[in-house]
C-alpha cells in the first residue's frame, strides 16, 4: 500500500474544524498567557508607578521705580518687563549662593523638596511645583516664593510680589496609573499570542477529514461515510447504537445501508465471505460498524455469524444488550468444543448470530495461533452466508495481523479527526504486510462542515451516546498519549465510538 501524495490545499472549513477541536485541548496555553503577559504587566507598572502631583500659585509683579534702573512712565509696561526678567532670571536666582544661604537658614536645607518652576504672563508670576507627595509640593512652592523675592533682590533690585491666586494644597496626581487598562491590554495580547499558537497546532494537525483524504492515504475504495450520532433529550429508554433502535437517526440508517450496498459488490468481485472489521486504535467505531453492519445484511434474510475477536474483553454480546451466560472463542477453543451450532446466540427477530462469550483470555496470542481457531473459521465459512469478525485495534496489538490469514478481506474504519495519517498509514501498512486484500475504508463519525457527507451535528438539545466500554482494562499501552489524543476526545465522542 503506497502513500499517494498530492499537493495541499487550503481549506478553510478543515482549519476551522482542526481548530475547534484542538482549542478545549490546548485552551491552557491562551490562558496561560493570557495570566503570565497582563500579571507580568500589572507588577511591572505597579512597582515603576511614581505618582507626581502638582500645584501652583500667581502673583502680581510691581516693579520699583526709584531704583537705579531707568524705567519708563508706562506702569504697565515696567511691571511686565519686570515680570519677563524675573522668570527669565528664576533659576539662576534660585542656585545662588545667596538663595541656598537663605534655604539653609531658614529650613535647614539646601535644595527644594520639589521642582518648582516659574513663567510670566503679561505682569504676572505663575510658579508650579511638581513632587512625589502632596505636602511636598505644597511646601517646595511656600518655600520659593518667600525665598526668591529675597535673593532676587541683590541681582535685580527691589521688587514685590502681591498674592493673586494662592496655592493650594492637591489632592490627586497628575498621572493617574492605568493598572486596569494596561493589564487588560497586555492580557488580550497575550491571549491572542496563545490562541495564534493554537491555531499554529490545528495548522500542522494532520488527520484524516474527508474520503478523498482517506482514499489517498490508503488506497482503497471509501465504502462510505457514518455520520455522528445524537440522541434527542427526551430519549431516555433505548440509546443503543444499533438498526434495531427506533430511536436511531434516519440519516445512520442509510449510511450502513450504503455501506453494505458498496460491501457487497466488493464482497461478489472477490468472492470474498469472511469480513474482519479493525481500526488503529479505540474508539474510532469498528464494534459499532460491525454490529450494523452485520444487522444491515441479516435485513436482507443472509445468514450472518458476527464473531468477537477481542479476547481481551468481549463486547459485543453487551452491545446487543445480551446478558445471559454465553460461549465465545475462548471457551470453544479452550474447551476443545466442537459443537459450534450451540455457541451461536442467535438475535430476536434477526437471522444474525452471535460468538460472544463471557470468559478472556490472558494470552490471546496461544489461541490465535491455534489450530482450533483455523477449525471454527471453516464451519463458520460453510454455515454462514457472511462472517463478520470484530477485532482489536490493529494499531496497538498483533491481534488482527494474527487474524488476518483466516479471513477473506479487511474493512478498514477511520474515525474523522481523531488519529494521525501517519499513524493510520503505519498501521494499514502492517496488515498489508500479511498480504491482507482490503475491501475498503469506512469513515466514522463525520460531520457537515469537513466530510462534505451532508451530515451534521442537530441544532436540537440532543444528547450524544457513548458506549464507554473502552480499552482501559489491562492493555497498558498508553494510546492516548501515542497518538496525541486525551480523555476529552473520549468524553466528547459521538454515539458510533466502540
């Protein structure tokens, strides 16, 4: 089986899909940092915040006309140029020597505890005092104001200043901090970097979406497409997926009933009759493809033998919701039994039958290899129309290979969006090396928007079944983590998963 390679096209729908369902798997990441990006601003801006509060206050400039300045008769005119000068002069004035003389003397210290500046309108002085603290602004104002008219003297001459608008003392910074926004800010980018890795992951998620990626990964005819399956909320009795439910969705139906229509001509162009049915690993659908299936042809009056072939656990009998003592492979083969007519427990109002038993084996290896097994697969062959076998996952054990020799041909099913290509194709190609003749793929659990099957999820409250048998009694091989998958794939799962 060789890999046909094609070149890769965009589809939109296939990445939004990817990314829906890679996002409840990896949602940490986005909120990861999404906490990491906004907390680490929020720290970084609250220890950096210095807060700055300003204040000022206005004074009339008079300048002194009998000093040894010549002035002008315009008063106007003196007082402004007066007013120009001194803030012109402010700051030299007040790192003086005769400025820091009079600090020192009068508050013991040799600089402002603010930053205090000054600037003229026309005859006025506005002077504004910026610092850390209120009181300190306050104060660095008081004391330059009484400070600069006395050192200003012996560099400009006598002058005076008259109070206009006194200051006051302020009650909230002039920089308020934004602890708020910036946090909100930098935590949106931070999510939207995570969500962007996301999306990165649905990008380089390679699965199998659609028939033609499965029949260019395998190979083989696509036999059909099994849409997802929903129960309605008010289907409490009977959730059991199986033909015989009332309950079962129309659309189901008819996916089986297509798929055993392309099965049969496949069946007559190989004059095939043993069918074994496996996937890569749990939980993609193969019992419950196997069980319809099987049902779908006893509809048609053929006489069917569906056989399990897990003998680690046997299920089917449980799906079929049969619970008296039965005989299956293990018993028949341990035993030495060749009565195989009273093994098969046969379905109420069906012409299928059943070899599920109730005992498991711990090597199934020693019975697979037997020649019993080879003996059970002849009287089977000769007293059923169609033999459907169920297997494990060929993925995960050599059961199916070991199978493989005593059956006619392979039915391959591949749950959409659930299992790597690569994995996929590993596994295929291992069956394939038993010289296996493979009669086709089945595509389980589809939806609308990626299979283009015309099957989608229900707008109407519906509940989804799951048989939660599972493989989690013993195998201890670890699937989900091999195959990237979690248990919220599991939990998540539609009706068809065993």
């Amino acid at each position: 089986m060789e890999q046909q390679k094609k070149p890769s096209e965009f589809n939109l729908s296939v990445f939004w899909h990817n990314i829906m369902r890679t996002l409840p798997r990896l949602i940490w990441i986005p909120l990861l940092l999404c906490l990491l990006t906004g907390g680490y601003r929020y720290y970084k801006v609250r220890r950096s915040y210095e807060p700055s509060y300003r204040t000022y206050a206005v004074y009339r400039v008079s300048a002194n006309r009998s000093g040894n300045i010549e002035f002008n008769n315009y008063t106007y005119y003196l007082d402004s140029n007066a007013a120009n000068t001194l803030a012109v002069t402010y700051s030299h004035i007040m790192s003086s020597d005769s400025a820091l003389t009079l600090m020192r003397e009068k508050y013991g210290i040799s600089s402002l505890p603010a930053s205090v500046s000054c600037r003229s309108e026309a005859t006025m002085l506005i002077f504004t005092s910026k610092a850390a603290t209120p009181q300190d602004a306050y104060d660095g104002l008081q004391m330059a104001t009484e400070i600069f008219p006395e050192a200003g003297v012996e560099i400009l001459g006598s002058f005076s200043l008259e109070v206009f608008d006194e200051a006051e003392m302020p009650t909230t910074p002039i920089n308020p901090p934004d602890f708020a926004g910036t946090t909100i800010r930098w935590a949106l980018l931070g999510l939207a970097a995570g969500l962007a890795i996301v999306a990165l992951f649905a990008w380089f998620r390679k699965t199998v979406h659609n028939s033609e990626d499965l029949r260019e990964l395998l190979n083989v005819p696509c036999l059909g497409l099994l849409p997802q399956v929903r129960f309605k909320a008010r289907t409490k009795a009977n959730r059991a997926v199986l033909l015989t439910n009332p309950h079962l969705d129309e659309s189901y139906t008819e996916a089986i009933r297509a798929v055993r229509f392309q099965l049969r001509k496949e069946l007559e162009n190989r004059h095939a009759k043993i069918i074994m049915i496996t996937s890569t690993i749990p939980g993609e659908g193969k019992s419950t493809l196997s069980s319809n299936l099987a049902l779908s042809l006893a509809e048609q009056g053929s006489r069917v033998t569906l056989v399990d072939c897990d003998l680690r656990k046997q299920t089917v009998k449980d799906l079929f919701g049969i619970t008296t003592p039965t005989r299956g492979l293990v018993e028949l083969i341990a035993e030495h039994d060749n009565d195989l007519e009273s093994a098969l427990t046969p379905v109420e109002g069906t012409t299928l039958c059943l070899l599920s038993g109730d005992k498991i084996a711990e090597q199934p290896q020693n019975f697979l290899s037997s020649p019993r097994l080879q003996s059970i697969m002849n009287m089977l062959r000769q007293d059923a129309d169609y033999v459907i076998v169920d297997t494990p996952p060929c993925g995960l054990l050599s059961d199916a290979a070991s199978l493989s020799q005593w059956v006619d041909g392979v039915i391959y099913v591949v749950r959409q969006d659930y299992v790597s290509r690569a994995s996929v194709l590993d596994s295929a190609n291992t069956l394939n090396g038993m010289d296996v003749r493979f009669l086709g793929c089945v595509l389980n659990q589809t939806a609308r928007s990626t299979s283009a099957s015309g099957y989608g999820y229900s707008s109407r409250k519906s509940y989804a079944y799951g048989h939660g048998y599972g493989y989690g009694y013993g195998y201890g091989y670890g699937y989900a983590k091999k195959y990237g998958k979690n248990s919220r794939d599991q939990e998540d799962s539609d009706s068809n998963t065993k």
